[in-house]
C-alpha cells in the first residue's frame, strides 16, 4: 500500500496511458496469486513465510535508504500490520487449497465493505447507496456459500475462510494506513512482510512442519508468488496509487476475480458451479457501489 500524493483530484477520471498499463500488469500479478496457492503443495506456514521474507529482501535495499527504523509510531502499526496480514493470509491461502479459486477470490474482494463497517464503527458515516451495496454483496456471498454447502461442506468451509480473511485484510489496511502516516512505504512493507513471515514461523516448528526441503517446482511457485502478486502486483498498484484516486484503484483490483478464475480453469482445470457466477457478479456490482459511495483515502492490494 502507499500514501497518496496531492496530484490526484478526481475520484472518477479515467488514468493516463502509462497508469492503465501499469494497474493492467497489476491485474495479472494479483490474478496469479490464488491459482499459484491453490496449485502448491507447500505446508501453508510454508508459503507464507518464504513468500513474505522474498517480499521484505527485495523491498529492504530501498528501505534502507530511508532511515525510518526509531519510528515509534510507523513501527509499532508496521508490526500491527504485519500480525493481521500473517492471519489474512492463513484465511486466504485455506481458502485456496479448500474451494474454487473464483469463490474464493471473490469472498475475498468484500474487503472494502469491511473496511467501510469499520469506519461506521469509529464513527464515521457511510451513505445509504453503500448501504444497498453491502446488501448486494452479502446476498451473493450467501448464494455462493450456499451452492458450496450443496457441492461440499470442504467448499464451504472454504468460503468461510475467505469471508473473515476478507474482515483480516481491512483491518491491515486500516494499520497500514495509519503506519505510512510517517513511514516511506518501502519501510513499512519491508517491516510488515518480515513480521509477517516471522508470525508465521512458529506455526510449521511447532507442527513440525518442512521449511526447506521442497522440490524445485514448490520453489518455483513460491518465486512466482513473490515477483507475481507481490511486485508485480504489489508494486504496480501502489505506484498508480501516487497518481489514480483510489476508488478508481479498488474498482479495477475486482478484476482480479475473472483473471484467477481463468487461470485456475487453464492450469487447474478449475470449472465452478455455473451458479457460483451470478454471486461473483453480485459480490463486484455490490462492492462497487461502496466503492464510489465511501470514496476511500487509501486503498490496499491483497492477492
């Protein structure tokens, strides 16, 4: 995630030429985490850990250059941030390996809808179009969890996983958000990821779970996870962020919902439900009308 700069001044303007190529290569990072997850046999813990320690190496050199580290406040929310986004991800990646991609990618995207619940919460406002859109969204939420329950309770318990790493993913938002306050953004993702993968950690000693002794093709998923949905991804989106208002910004990350669902179908063989498709439309058109209503001040990327 990144502050945003002064420059952007229209919630509904459409990017310039090189801002759409950069949320276009955006679209693709993100969309290549959820198949890469689903199709890894990697202990969870695992993959988390190596895929944010790969995060926080490349974005370190950068940080370094800051000089932030006696940051009080930007540390304590960076290692905030790093503790919900190691329980986002548990959430997320259990989702991947326990139903489809495209349900579970969807459930996820409601993060917006949680992040607006939490500002009513801290008592902030929300209008009543936004209001009509979170009743669209849960309606599908609802439909594909039930087509789920009726296909298999394993794909329900799926849709549940993403459901409340989608409530995860608002709250790292949220600390992120308040982190670059006074961090540079390379050193708030350089202390958030290492956290991240250092949260998870106990899980796979404790479990006794393997660390380093994979096949070269489980290492292989795990760089593509880290040049894919972290830089690629990460990056792009955070970048345009200086210059796209960031409603315009969560309106194109929903495409990362059609994007995972096509890959998984070419490399998995993924086929939902034709049911599930017309909750994934609703999730979308729901988010999107809080979106535009809420016009929120930041935004996070979360493959």
């Amino acid at each position: 995630m990144s502050a945003r700069a002064n420059q952007v001044t229209s919630h509904s303007e459409i990017p310039a030429r090189p801002d759409l190529i950069r949320l276009g290569v955006g679209i693709l990072g993100i969309g290549t985490s959820g198949p890469l997850i689903a199709m890894s046999t990697m202990p969870i813990a695992s993959l988390i850990f190596w895929r944010n320690l790969g995060g926080a190496i490349v974005t370190a050199p950068f940080a370094l250059r800051h000089k932030q580290w006696s940051n009080r406040s930007g540390l304590k929310w960076s290692i905030v941030a790093g503790i919900l986004l190691a329980l986002h991800f548990c959430g997320f990646f259990l989702s991947m390996r326990m139903t489809s991609v495209a349900a579970g990618t969807a459930i996820v995207g409601l993060q917006p809808i949680f992040a607006a619940l939490f500002v009513k919460f801290s008592g902030g406002e929300i209008p009543s179009r936004a209001w009509f859109g979170m009743a669209v969204s849960f309606a599908g939420v609802l439909l594909i969890s039930g087509v789920d329950l009726h296909i298999a309770l394993r794909s329900f318990i799926g849709d549940l996983a993403s459901f409340i790493s989608a409530a995860l993913a608002a709250l790292y938002m949220m600390a992120g958000s308040r982190a670059q306050e006074t961090l540079e953004t390379t050193t708030y993702t350089t202390i958030c990821y290492f956290v991240c993968a250092i949260a998870v950690l106990p899980i796979s000693i404790i479990g006794s779970l393997p660390i380093l002794h994979f096949s070269a093709k489980q290492w292989w998923i795990v760089l593509g996870l880290i040049v894919g949905a972290q830089i690629l991804g990460h990056t792009m989106f955070n970048s345009a962020l200086k210059r796209v208002s960031p409603a315009i910004v969560s309106l194109v990350i929903f495409f990362e919902v059609p994007t995972s669902a096509i890959l998984a179908f070419w490399w998995l063989h993924q086929r939902p439900s034709l049911w599930v498709f017309p909750g994934i439309v609703m999730i979308i058109f729901g988010c999107a009308l809080v979106v535009l209503r809420t016009k929120p001040s930041h935004v996070e990327v979360l493959p």
